[in-house]
C-alpha cells in the first residue's frame, strides 16, 4: 500500500476512513459486552451510546452483529428467561414485561415466554411462590395482589387460593 496516499485524501474519503475507525471501536467494545452475557439489542446500545460511541456507528454495528447472529434477541430472551427462574417466581405476564422493559419486541417475548411455558409448569411456579408467602399469615386479599403482581393470571390465582391453608 503507498502510505503517500493517505496524506492525499479528500474530505470525502477521510470521513469514510474515520467513520469505519469509529465502527470498529463500537464493534470492538460490542464484542466485549457480548462475550460477557447476552444481551438485547436495546441493552447492547445504550451500553454503547453511554460509552460514547455515535447512533450511527452503534445502529450499523447492531446490524451488522445481527446480521451474523452474535446479536439475538431471542436468545437473549431464553438466557434471561433461564436465569430468571433461578431467583423469581413469576408468570407469563410479568415475564413479558420485564423482556419488553429490556427492549425486546412484543413478538419476540411473547413467543420466548410461550416457548418457556411449554417447559415449565407455571402452576408449579405459582404454588412455590404460594409456599414462600404463606408463613406471612396475610388475608386473602393481599395474596392475591401479591401474586398478580408476580405475573399470574387471576384466574390460576383463584385457583390455587381455594385450596390455600
């Protein structure tokens, strides 16, 4: 390559140069995140943003990172649902939400939390989350606000609340 020509570059040019410089640093950093945990594009971006890297270089590199599926959201979808099942009792409700605060389409979550469901009993997470609440001794009425907090559906709620205690 004759470096005399890098001197000789035009506006044009040296903007497209420093452009793909500024791409590469938001990949690299990109990278760095994703090697660590998955994540949602949205989650990846504003990681991004906050570390300074222009809309634009972040909006190419998410693309690009999709386009060769290192940036998935629904993978990102089933690792969060997987791990989430460690620590929360939670139904399909609150699930969906909780993917969509994290910049997930509704498509998209709703499938990964349908798909989650079709492995795991969601009664049985309703009857752990009933077990870990019933030493408190509260009304039914708060149980019930309790759980649907959590995400269940009233019904399976009601459910289960006939046969409590």
């Amino acid at each position: 390559m004759d470096l005399s020509r890098v001197s000789q570059l035009n506006d044009e040019e040296y903007n497209v140069v420093v452009d793909c410089a500024q791409c590469f640093e938001a990949e690299k950093d990109a990278l760095k995140y994703i090697s660590m945990a998955e994540h949602s594009e949205f989650n990846l971006s504003q990681k991004l943003l906050k570390k300074g890297h222009s809309r634009q270089s972040v909006s190419r590199v998410c693309d690009y990172l999709k386009s060769k599926k290192i940036l998935c959201d629904e993978r990102f979808s089933h690792a969060f649902l997987r791990n989430r099942i460690i620590n929360h009792n939670e139904g399909r409700v609150r699930l969906v939400a909780e993917l969509r605060k994290r910049g997930v389409a509704a498509d998209i979550a709703q499938s990964s939390v349908d798909r989650f469901f079709a492995e795991h009993d969601e009664m049985a997470l309703l009857e752990k989350e009933l077990d870990k609440i019933r030493w408190r001794n509260l009304p039914h009425e708060k149980i019930f606000s309790h759980l649907l907090a959590k995400g269940f559906s009233s019904r399976n709620i009601r459910e289960k609340l006939c046969c409590f205690r």
